[in-house]
C-alpha cells in the first residue's frame, strides 16, 4: 500500500440521521418525538426537506461515488407512539429511499436509533424506562421486515453516552432531564435496547450488525503535547474515571459482556445497580460484527481537588476539564488528528478482533460563499489530515473497514440549530438549494482513487508534521523556534518533515515558545436569520485584510454559554493577540469579560451597556431618519414603520432615527412590531395596512422586512410605490432584485470590515482607540 492508498474494497460515504434532515414531522403519520418537543429543538421544522428531496441527494451521494450511506430511521415515523400500531406510510419513505440507494449502487446502512424517541414513550419514563428498551427491540423487528431484504448493515443504537448523559444528565439535549442517576439509568437501558435489539435482528437472520460510540481518547495536558509524558498519580486517576465515563462504559459491556469495575462504583454510589438485572449483560454482550466509531476530539483532563462535577460526567468531581492547546472547529472543537489514530491503536490492541468503521468524523467551520463556490479548505484539510491518521492506524494493523463523513449535509445540529455547518453539501434553507462544497468535490477525488491526492496542497498543521516526524508537537515547536534544546537526530526528522510537507510554521507552533500567536480570532455570536449574508461578507473582508496584515484568523462561534465559556478560555490562555467580536447578539458581557483578560477586543455595533471597548458602529439613526425624510419629500405623509427586535441595539437606533425626522415634520411613528426573516415583514406590514389603510408608506428597519412588507402590499392590492411607497435597510443583495427595486439605506460593509481590522491592527500596537462611526447612506430606487 503506497503511503496514501486505502485498501481494496474500503468503503467510502457518509453519514446523516433523520430528526436532523427529514423534516415533514407531521406528514404521513409521524408521531411527536422527544426532539419534536424540547424547548431546544426545532419543532415542525423544514430541516433539509430530506423527506420530499431524498431523490436529489442520492443522486448527489452517487455523482460523489459514494459506497455507502448511513442513514437513520425515525422511530416515531414508523411507530407513531413507540409501540404497537406500525405506520405504514412512514416505513414507505425508508423503502423508497433503500430502492434509490440501491439502484445507485450505494450500500445502505441503516441506523435504528438516532435519538429521537417518541414522545409517548418519553411520557412512559423514556430511558429510564427498562420498557422502552422491550418496545425498542418490537420497532428493529418492524424495521427490519419491511427493508431487511435489502438493508444489510444494521446500527442498533447511536452514541449512547450523548443520548443518555446530555439527554437525562446535563438536560441539554432532549429531553432536558437533569439528573445523574436518571443518566446512568438510561445508558443502560440503552445498551439493553441495543442487546434486544441484536437479537431480533439476529433472529431475523441480520448478518452484519453493531453499536456507534462516540469515544474521545482521554489525555492529561501534558500528554496531549508528548505522549510518553508521565500523568501523577492523580492526573492518572482523572484520565481513567472519565475514560470510564465516556468510553468503557459501553465499550466493555457491547465487547466483553460486564462493566468495568471502577465504573460500577460510581453507578452505584449514584443510582444503585438495581436497574442492570441478572442477563442483561449477556444480552449486551453478544458478539457485534461492527463496531461504529464516531471520532471528533480528544478529552483533556486532569486532577483539581475542589471541582465540581459536570453534570454531563456525573461523578467527574475534582477533575478539570481542560482547554486543549490548537486550533479549533467553529463549535470549539480543537482540532487533533492524531486523537485518531491514538484511538484506534488503544481499540485495536484491547479489542484486537473487532471490526470497525469510522462512521463519523468531520468539522463545524463557517463557511463563506462566494458567487464561485464555497471554499471551505478548513474542513477539506480536517478530513484529510484525519484519514492520514486513519491510514497510520491502518498501516499498525486496525481492522477499519470503511469511513464514513459527518456529514452530506449541513442540517440541524440538534439544540444548536442550523448555525453548525457540517455538511459536504451546502444547504439554502429557503429555497433547499444544494450546492456542493469545495470539500465535497476533494472528497470525490479521495473516493475515485481510494486515496489521499498525491503531495498536500492543503495548509499541513504542527500535528501532521510531529505525526510525520514522529516526535512530539512541543519538539516541532522547540525547533521550529530555533531552540537548542533538541537532539540533532529529531532536529533533523522536523526539518525533513517540514521540507516535504511544505509546512509554513505557524501561530500554534510560535506560540508555545513566544506566547505570541499572531492570530487574531474572530468570534460571531449566533448568525441570526437574515444576518447571515451581512456578516458572511463582513467576515470574508476581515479576514482578508488581518491575513494581509499578517495575522492568522481563528473563527470561532460564541452562541452559548458553553462556546462563550470556550472562547473565554481559549482567549484566556493566550491562544489568540487579539480578538475581533461580530454581531448581531448582545456580546456586551462577553466583550467586557474579555477585555479583562488584556487581549485587545474590538466590537462590531454599539454595545447594549456603555463600554470601553472600542467599536465600529454604522450611523443607523442618521440613516433611518434620511429614509424617513426621502418619503416625507416625496409627499408621503402617513408612513408606518415595520419594526425588527427592539432589544437589538441597531433596531433601536433606527426607530429612534425614524421617530426623530417624523417628529422635525409635526407626524408620530406608527409601529408594527416584527422578527427577522420576511415572513415576519409579510405578517406585520399586513397587520399595519388592514387596520390602517389610510398609510401611503411604509419604512422598515431591515431590506427582509421591507421585502415581507411589498409581498403583504401585493397581497392586499396595493400598488407600489403608486399608492404605497416602501424603504427598507441594509441594501443586502437581494433588495435591488426585488419587484420594484427597494428603496433602502446601505451599510457600507467593505468600510465597516476596513474600519474593524483597522481598529484591531491598532489595538495590537498598543495604541488607544476611541469608537468609529460610519455614515450610513440612502439607495433611492424603484419603490419610492
Ligand atoms: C454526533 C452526532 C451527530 C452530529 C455530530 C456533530 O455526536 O451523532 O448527530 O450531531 O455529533
């Protein structure tokens, strides 16, 4: 095998599940699921409308060349309640699917349970249920029935750890219970289904059968830069109680049929051993042909008498969960191929007979899209640099048998929504336009030549060259610095693997010598609908100009309080000069808290709360008041406005801007309160144009709203700009397609991205910098 070939017959595809791209949650019989009701979920959601385009995206797995695909089935689809009652129309959507899959000469892999348990049988206790592990099981044999002539690798259970530990412990996922020995519980429960499970498919005469764990190689700082480096005893001891959490939990029982002992203790401290009866184990325990892999990141802990647990490790007390010291996915993910390889080699040598398949790996970034295409080398460059893991792994021996991409789609990423982007494909959730990524087409390369591509053309990382020099990133480090403390032989090997890899030592590499980064990250709070386009275009130009300043660019998104957590210690920890902060969220705690770490922040919009952080701001209330005096001197005297989210700074400015010039001209505002996205527009313009028919303009504080507002206008046989004139804000693309072209106020985006790396660059010089207000201009078109 060439150092980048994968063996004959390696199976190449990847992976979805159904609560995250189906959509139609209604259609067809389906009942609630846990998903369909948590606060954090996506209720009745489009999602990627799977459900009604599965055609297309076979056809795009095909022209991929994928092998195989991972699909789940929706247990509420088919049992709407989880028990009894098999709905027949539900099992016809995975029948037809199959069909296609088939016929496009891809293997489908069926995964029974991806989560999203029927809401009836969540009302009946859930996973704290031992029941609904015996109506699992009814559901397999169901399944496996209507599509078992032709489906022949089966998954029982997904990730189980998540499902019960986010789910029932930390209560993030649904269905939001927060209680450790609910927890414990339900993964057992759980791995029973699994046990059941197996053997109603077993008895069906499945062939090719198995679990999908989540496992995160557990490592002490220290060993996460040199591996031979010795833990203390009580770092040691931090390591194995949550490797037994996270990964021996489910590992020993699914493939040795018991618990291990340290795990067992904890389990009953917390919740008594009351729930695992005499067999279970054996049941759990039956030989599996294939064991899933789901591998993303290592987990880096280490002893801190005093802490508390987390919630999600019930039992995790006096242990600190650390920062991992690299680069970093968008979702705060530090990116560590060789985690991988770690992993396989510590499954290969304890499992030594188990089959694999990596049936999940893949990143989180931000995708920027350009009119060319979406150039996502970050995500093409993890891939790669993981399945060069892979093949480490494979060289030593690993049975891996296939790798599966998380995943085709971008598509909703459970209590994070749409904001994670995970797919090879890019997905328009207005219009469903799939586009594919430039990740999607390398990908098809990799699968054509059941191969890496010769020679790396992606940006090689500190990791791969320790990889491929075979010492450890702080000697890369060391010797990249130009330190002397390094033998000449690993001096050499570095060098080497600098020189062929075309490496280009970086912000990582630099500093863990001269705690110097030159990295400045970029933090977006959540993208909020209708604000994607803005801030993707404000973080393309951004990013250009630092990169030209010579900065390196670490996106990362701070959405929730775990991800503001992240930023905070990744900031806190030097890993960033600086830091740049986007809108449209209220960041005004996160910037003041980071700015008392004395790293440089700069803010884009006027914080909520007066602050000393230094900002660029848009001129909106000017901006507003000019749209509102262009209708007033166009004789418009009874102008109502469409007003988005008053607890957004911007919003308020332009009222207030609104509010101002109506008053210089003796009228009052009148306001329709609304969202974001147009529909919102639609419904609020239409609300202000029924009970006021007298109104002859309207001004909206967004070019969404306004394009909501000329829908609604034309709905009621309104004539613009005849009778109705309409201003909108923001002059985002779409505004000057519209039928008539809006009337509208621009952000000047390239002055805004100019002013912010402006500001950022003198920030990192040291010199003070006061606010920056830009003015903001009037577009006068068509529809005034
Ligand atoms: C895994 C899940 C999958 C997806 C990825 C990002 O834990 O199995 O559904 O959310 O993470």
């Amino acid at each position: 095998m060439s150092t980048t070939r994968f063996p004959e017959g390696f199976v190449w595809g990847v992976s979805t599940s159904a609560y995250q791209i189906e959509g139609a949650t209604t259609e067809d019989g389906r009942g609630p699921s846990i998903w369909d009701v948590f606060p954090g979920g996506r209720n009745g959601d489009p999602a990627c409308d799977h459900y009604r385009r599965h055609g297309d995206d076979v056809r795009l797995m095909k022209d991929l060349g994928m092998a195989a695909y991972r699909f789940s089935v929706s247990w509420p689809r088919v049992m709407p309640t989880g028990r009894g009652r098999v709905n027949g129309p539900g099992l016809d959507f995975y029948d037809r699917l199959v069909d296609e899959l088939l016929a496009a000469g891809i293997a489908p892999y069926a995964t029974l349970y991806h989560w999203d348990l029927p809401q009836a049988l969540e009302d009946e206790g859930g996973w704290t249920s031992r029941d609904t592990a015996h109506r699992f099981a009814d559901y397999a044999r169901a399944v496996h029935d209507r599509l078992g002539d032709r489906v022949g690798t089966w998954f029982t259970i997904n990730e189980p750890w998540v499902a019960a530990f986010l789910g029932y412990g930390a209560g993030v996922h649904a269905p939001g219970r927060r209680s450790a020995a609910e927890a414990f519980t339900a993964a057992h429960h759980m791995l029973l289904a699994h046990g059941l499970g197996l053997e109603a498919l077993r008895s069906a005469g499945v062939g090719r059968a198995g679990i999908v764990l989540n496992l995160s190689p557990v490592l002490t700082p220290g060993q996460l830069g040199d591996l031979d480096a010795r833990p203390s005893e009580e770092d040691a001891a931090a390591v194995a109680r949550i490797d037994a959490l996270n990964n021996r939990q489910f590992l020993e029982p699914v493939l040795r049929g018991r618990y291990p002992a340290d795990l067992l203790a904890l389990v009953e401290r917390t919740a008594g051993l009351g729930h695992v009866h005499d067999g279970d184990l054996d049941l759990i325990g039956r030989p599996i042909d294939l064991l899933g892999v789901n591998y993303y990141t290592p987990t880096a802990v280490q002893a801190r008498p005093g802490a508390a647990a987390d919630p999600a490790f019930p039992g995790s007390e006096d242990v600190l969960f650390c920062s991992v010291p690299t680069a970093v996915t968008a979702m705060g993910w530090p990116i560590v191929p060789s985690g991988l390889t770690l992993l396989l080699r510590r499954l290969s040598r304890e499992y030594p007979e188990t089959e694999m398949m990596i049936t999940e790996n893949g990143a989180d970034f931000v995708d920027v899209l350009t009119a060319d295409g979406i150039h996502d080398v970050e995500r093409t460059s993890f891939i790669e640099e993981h399945l060069r893991a892979l093949r480490v792994a494979l060289e030593e021996g690993a049975k891996v048998r296939g790798y599966l991409v998380w995943s085709l789609l971008d598509c909703v990423e459970w209590a994070d929504g749409y904001r994670r982007k995970f797919g090879l494909v890019h997905v328009d959730l207005e219009t469903q336009r799939r586009r594919l990524k430039d990740s999607a087409l390398w990908y098809r390369d990799v699968i054509a030549r059941n191969g890496l591509p010769d020679g790396r053309t992606r940006r090689p990382t500190l990791e791969t060259v320790a990889a491929r020099a075979g010492v450890s990133r702080a000697t890369v480090s060391r010797v990249v610095n130009g330190e002397a403390s390094v033998s000449a032989e690993a001096r050499d090997a570095v060098l080497r693997a600098v020189r062929e890899l075309g490496y280009v030592p970086n912000a990582a590499a630099r500093s863990l010598v001269t705690r110097r980064t030159d990295t400045v990250a970029l933090v977006l709070s959540e993208p909020r609908h209708g604000g994607d386009a803005l801030i993707a275009a404000i973080v393309r130009y951004v990013t250009s100009m630092l990169e030209g300043a010579g900065k390196q660019i670490t996106l990362m998104l701070a959405d929730t309080a775990d991800s503001r957590r992240r930023v905070i210690q990744h900031v806190e920890a030097r890993q960033a000069d600086g830091v740049v902060l986007l809108p449209p969220d209220d960041h005004g705690p996160l910037a003041e808290r980071l700015a008392r770490t004395g790293v440089p922040v700069v803010l884009l919009g006027r914080p909520a709360v007066a602050s000393l952080v230094p900002h660029v701001d848009v001129d909106d209330a000017g901006g507003a008041a000019a749209a509102t005096a262009h209708l007033l001197g166009r004789g418009r005297r009874r102008i109502g406005m469409v007003c988005g989210p008053t607890d957004l700074v911007a919003v308020q400015d332009r009222l207030a801007g609104h509010r101002d010039a109506l008053r210089e001209a003796g009228l009052r505002p009148l306001l329709a309160l609304a969202g974001l996205d147009r529909e919102s527009g639609a419904a609020a313009a239409g609300r202000l144009l029924s009970d006021h028919p007298e109104l002859d303009a309207l001004f909206a504080t967004s070019d969404d709203l306004a394009i909501g507002a000329l829908r609604a206008a034309r709905d009621l046989g309104r004539r613009v700009p005849e009778d109705l004139a309409i201003a909108g804000f923001g002059d985002i693309d779409a505004a000057s397609c519209t039928t008539p072209a809006l009337t509208t106020v621009r952000v000047p985006v390239e002055d805004q991205a100019l002013a912010l790396a402006r500001l950022m660059l003198s920030r990192l010089d040291g010199r003070h910098a006061g606010p920056v207000v830009l003015p903001a201009r009037l577009v006068v078109r068509d529809s005034t």
